[in-house]
C-alpha cells in the first residue's frame, strides 16, 4: 500500500506544488489540509480539508475522520502548530506543539534559547499601541525592531539613533495594523520585539530533527553583508566557506537550539549570526528552508530536499543522506522599487551564464509589488550549480546582472 502523507499548507504557494510533485515521484496518496473556507464546495478541485491556522483545535476533528495517515508535513510556518497536534492526536512523529509555538513566536523563542545557555541578545517586548518616543528612550543603539510572527525578513528594521527608531517602530505598526495581517487574527501580531544588533555573517542551516537529535543537510552562507537598515536575503551559497571550526561551533549551537526549544521530529530551518564572540541564534523554524529555494539543494542520487522531507516524515531512515557534490546556489531576486510589474527581459541570456541551472520569475504580469520592509516576496528565483562556491556565487550575480525588470509606478488615488 502506498504511504498516505497529510501535507498542511496555505491555499496557494509554489512549495506547496513542488511538494505535491515529490509525493508522486515517491508514489505517496497526499491529502492537503488548507486555511481555507469550510463553506466552500471544493473551491480548487483539490479535495483538501478546509482548516483555520489561528484555531487549531477546532481544526482537528476534520484531519482525524480523514485519517489514517503515515506521516504530517507542513510546509510554512502557520501551519506547524496543527500539524504537530494533529501528529499527537494520530499517534505520528512530529513535537510537541509548545516546542512548535515557541519556533513561531520571537519573544518566546529568545525566552527558550536564553534558558538554554544560548548567546542571545539584549530584548524586550513593546506593544504596538505604545509611544514609540518614550520607547525610544529606554533604548541603547544600535537595535533591531522585529514583528514577533513574520517571516521573509518582513518588518525587520535597524535603528541607531532615536529618530530611525521611532519611523521604524511605526513603519512597523502600519504592517501589523494592514489588513493581510489583521486577517490572520493571532495575539502575537500586537507586539513587536526590540533586540540589540549583532554584527557579523549571516549563516543558514538546513536539517532534519529525529527523536531530537539534529542532522545538518547542508550550511548555507548568506553571501551578502546583512547590516541594515533592512535585511532582505539574496544570495545562499553551499557548501560554506566558513572555517571548519565556525562550521562545527554553528553545528553545536544549532544542536543546542533544538533541545531549548524542545523539538523532536522535523525538518528545521535555522539562522545564525556568527562574530568574534561566538555563534548567535538567530531563528529556528521548524519547517523546511521557505519558497523555491530548496531547488538549490540536490543531494546524491539525485533526490530533492522535498523528498528527502517527506521520507523523513513517514519514519523512513534518512540518516545517510548527503548533498550531491559541487556547490550549490540560490539566489531570491529582490524588488528593487515599488510598482506595478510589467514584465521581463533577459531570462534567456542569464540562463546563458556557465553554472545557471534555471531561472524562474513568480512575479505575475500586473501584479503589485513591495519591497522591504513592506513586502515578503520576491520577483523570482536563479539556481547555479558548480564546482565551487565563489563559482556558483559569481553565476548567479552575473545572471542577476543581465535581467531587466520592468516596474511602473502606481499613482496615488486623489480623492474629493
């Protein structure tokens, strides 16, 4: 019999369907389970469970008579929490949903990593209904603002000096008050965090956790300085370049980050900081690395980090799985302006650059795009494959370079 894998997501998403593929190439039954209208007749033919992300409780009746299932995957971070009591409810692998809230929640994860004995650093709550002068005030600069719930880099703003910090603290505000976020309807989005700077590179870390213990996939390096005054990702770069020892010392605190939090069954995505004064968690998603850019990573045999996910979730022994060789690449096109995109031009000529394995634009004809800190997407997605970092690195900015995005400006509307 094949496996019957439950995949939780949001409604619409290209992950989403890069899941679904690597089901069927594993002969796998999946049945979805979206946040979508429970009053809707099957609104996208999918035939998936209709769900609330922000009620997970009242949610798990409808995934337990679909049941039984071989394993839950969730693919995002909303829908981790249901998935994992929906995994306790079944009797399945994934962690407990505490563990699982804390990865969502800033405040409570720095909580979990300063228990742990974790380098964190300096941080405190503010409502978003506080005065951002007065709070100005009892801040030490340079600092970080952070919406506690959002992810993609969304809302995260340095400020170094009173002034900085109080547009900051309302630029914030505005993204916690609009309306795609008011929908989501979670305590979480009244506050924001405020964290001392921490200089140094940026790393991320791309693993599975089994009965607790973590297993490294593969240790990206984010190639470009992320200083502020926002931090958007562009370029991921595997194997790292970092020394082996800083290797091994992420590899340990990674490690350590799970077992404060308290996860047992997952695939995780982690971010770290790392400085003369050692390895700084960042965050730690209990979920697979976000969007397209798993395509980056493929992995000896051939196999992609969906499949190898998927296994993972069904209790298959993953334990030997090791990245193909050469490095690998991944770059998350930004959005240079604020517009209405238009188009394209150039894809063909960065498909032509030595090391491009693909390119692939998601920004959609007459969509309205914003960047950062506004926004959360991207205009597209380049893939390099290559014999080495700095090789695959240099393929993907001169890829970058032969694109020409057309923006048009949106006017204002005039009212009387």
């Amino acid at each position: 019999m094949p496996k019957r894998i439950l995949i939780l997501a949001a409604t619409t998403g290209y992950q989403l369907r890069s899941f679904e593929q690597a089901a069927r190439r594993l002969s796998m039954e999946v049945v979805l389970a979206t946040d979508r209208c429970h009053q809707l007749e099957d609104p996208w033919g999918d035939r998936a469970i209709a769900v609330r992300f922000d009620d997970a409780e009242a949610s798990l009746p409808a995934i337990l008579a679909a049941a039984p299932f071989d394993g839950v995957v969730a693919v995002g971070d909303r829908p981790t929490v249901l998935a994992a009591l929906a995994a306790a409810r079944l009797g399945l692998p994934y962690g407990p949903a505490a563990a699982v809230s804390s990865c969502r929640d800033k405040y409570q994860m720095r909580e979990a990593f300063r228990a742990g004995g974790l380098k964190v650093p300096e941080y405190r709550l503010a409502r978003i209904d506080d005065d951002p002068e007065t709070v100005a005030r009892r801040t030490r600069f340079p600092c970080v603002l952070k919406p506690l719930g959002l992810s993609a880099s969304q809302g995260v703003i340095r400020a170094d000096d009173p002034a900085t910090f109080v547009a900051a603290f309302r630029r914030i505000r505005a993204i916690l008050e609009s309306r795609p976020v008011r929908r989501l309807r979670e305590p979480m989005h009244r506050f924001l965090q405020i964290e001392s700077y921490i200089p140094g590179r940026e790393f991320a870390l791309e693993g599975l956790v089994t009965e607790g213990r973590l297993q490294p996939l593969a240790l990206f390096d984010k190639a470009d300085p992320l200083e502020g005054p926002y931090f958007e990702e562009t370029i991921y770069v595997t194997p790292s370049r970092a020394p082996a020892s800083v290797q091994a010392a992420i590899r340990d605190t990674v490690e350590q980050a799970v077992r404060a939090l308290g996860l047992r069954h997952s695939p995780v995505h982690a971010e770290m900081r790392v400085n003369a004064d050692g390895v700084w968690m960042l965050e730690l998603a209990a979920r697979p690395i976000g969007g397209l850019c798993a395509r980056a990573l493929e992995f000896q045999g051939g196999a992609r980090l969906e499949e190898v996910v998927l296994r993972h979730a069904v209790g298959e022994d993953v334990s030997g799985v090791s990245l193909a060789d050469g490095a690998h690449g991944v770059m998350m096109i930004p959005v240079p302006r604020e517009g209405r995109y238009e188009g394209v031009q150039g894809v063909e000529d960065a498909r032509a650059v030595h090391g491009i394995e693909d390119v692939i634009i998601t920004a959609a004809p007459g969509e309205h795009l914003v960047p950062l800190p506004e926004g959360s997407s991207y205009l597209g997605f380049l893939f390099a494959r290559g014999s080495a970092p700095d090789e695959v690195e240099a393929a993907l900015r001169a890829a970058h370079q032969r694109l020409s995005f057309r923006i048009a400006a949106v006017l204002p509307v005039l009212t009387t």
